[in-house]
C-alpha cells in the first residue's frame, strides 16, 4: 500500500537530507528511511489521518505525537545507547521536515 508514494518519498528524502550528520549510520540510512515512510504511513492510518487508498480523511495528528510514535516504535526494533537514540531522534525529525516538502515538490 502506497509504494508509489513511499518510493517517490524516499528518494526525495535521501537526494535532500544532510547526510555528514549520519556518517556512523550510512550503510543503514537508506532502509533506514524506508522503514520510517513504512511507519510514517502505518501510523497516519492507524489513528484515522489517511484511509486504506492513502487519500486525507481531514483528521489530523499533532506532529509531536506523530514523531513520537514513530521514535518509539523505531527505537523499540532497534533500540542503542543515548547517543543513537538522539541520531535516530534527529534523522526522524529530518524525514519529517523533508516529507512536509516533497508534499510540494511531488
């Protein structure tokens, strides 16, 4: 479900994102970002923002909720110590300002 999306996304998301912050992650970045549009979409459905086809339901998520679902449940597959979790943390609130703007660009 919305792998177009998703793929369009993604590739948006790793040609713009700063990548020298994520050096000691690179190898994983780009799954990385992936799994994040696969949470990203699983919880706007989970909590009624998008329907099954991806269309707006006009329901909204606080952003703050949403980037804390998604740390959480990010943190809880892959889990490390304080200072990934802050990697983890900072490459969420990035794919979250980058998603905002290939919303634009796509």
């Amino acid at each position: 479900m919305f792998d177009v999306w998703k793929a369009q996304t993604g590739e948006f998301v790793l040609r713009h994102i700063d990548r020298k912050q994520y050096q000691s992650i690179a190898d994983q970045l780009e799954p990385y970002v992936l799994e994040l549009s696969d949470l990203y979409t699983t919880i706007l459905l989970e909590n009624g923002v998008i329907d099954e086809h991806g269309d707006d339901t006009g329901q909204e998520l606080d952003e703050d909720d949403l980037f804390d679902a998604m740390l959480e449940r990010f943190l809880a597959k892959h889990g490390g110590d304080d200072e990934r979790q802050l990697l983890i943390a900072t490459l969420i609130d990035a794919y979250l300002t980058l998603v905002e703007e290939s919303s634009e660009d796509i």
